[in-house]
C-alpha cells in the first residue's frame, strides 16, 4: 500500500509548434519531464507534509513512476488565455484526508482559476466535514464561513495562465506526490 507521506506543488508553460512538445515543455518548465506521471484522483493523505518544489525534486528520480493530481489545458487559437490550476483544502485534523481539485479554463486570469480551484478543494472537504454553506455565496463568504467552523486548517492553490501565441500553448499546475 502507498501513501504519500509528502507533496510539492508547481506549475509551467510550454510553447512549440507541435502540440505534444508544448506539453513537454511545459512539463520542463515546472520541473518535472523526467518522471512517468500517473494521475489519481482528489484526496489528499491524512499527514501529508507539504514540501518544496527544490526538496521534493531531490528525492525522486529520472524515470520514476510517480503520482499526480495534474490539471492541463492547451490550444493553439492567437489571443486565446488559457489556465491550469490545482486547488487544495486540508483539514485542521490532520489525521483526516483533504482535497485537491484540477479545473482548466479558456478566458479565465490567473486569480479567477485559482479561486474556482480552491473553492472546490474547500467545498468538498467542507461536505465531508459536515460545514453548511450555500453554493451562491461569493468566494470570500465561503471562506469565511469554514473559518469561522475552525474545520478546515487552509486552502490555497498553484496555477499557471498564458496568453496563447502562434504556436501551441501548454499550461499545467500539479500536486506530486513524493514517496
């Protein structure tokens, strides 16, 4: 059995006139083209230690299986803003799983896919902690609301937006986890 005891989150850009090599670029440039990626679904493990990009990367390998949470948008229409983004909510006990949610977007900045990330993090973690709150409230209501419950510890995202150009544009932000 796996559980991830540590993660780091990143986020790239990648630009080429083929579409795949805009995604490896943009894998290049979050740090990560060297491993074989597998994507897995939302939880965050009960315990997991939040690390940097820099020591997180130091203690994988080249070639390594490893496990993401991976949000990816790419396009190739001039003008076009694209943005990948992964959210995060964790619980004040930190013996119970959290949430990361992927959301990707055309026409959306940076701020407002990263918002839309961490807000599904936070609302799915909140649902299965029992916190009431209604879906029509603004961001900043929401929030206040788990953090008066004293349920949820934080939520934060990490999310990467371009402008696409005359060439395929790659966006991504991922949580990796670290074995």
């Amino acid at each position: 059995m796996f559980v991830p005891t540590k993660v780091f989150f990143t986020k790239g850009v990648g630009r080429h006139r083929e579409e795949l090599q805009s995604f490896e670029l943009a894998l290049r440039d979050a740090g990560i083209e060297k491993f074989n990626l597998v994507s897995v679904s939302s939880i965050f493990p009960p315990g997991c230690e939040i690390i940097s990009k820099n020591e997180g990367l130091k203690l994988l390998k080249p070639g390594q299986i490893v496990f993401v949470v991976l949000s990816r948008l790419t396009s190739d229409e001039p003008r076009r803003l694209i943005a990948a983004s992964v959210g995060c909510a964790i619980p004040a006990d930190r013996s119970s799983y959290g949430y990361l949610s992927e959301h990707h977007a055309f026409g959306q900045s940076e701020k407002v896919a990263g918002d839309y990330a961490e807000d599904m993090a936070a609302a799915m973690l909140a649902s299965t902690l029992g916190i009431e709150f209604d879906e029509d409230k603004s961001w900043d209501e929401k929030k206040e609301v788990w953090k008066i419950s004293g349920k949820i510890y934080k939520s934060f995202n990490v999310t990467q937006s371009a402008i696409v150009k005359n060439e395929y544009t790659t966006v991504i932000a991922a949580a990796v986890f670290v074995p």
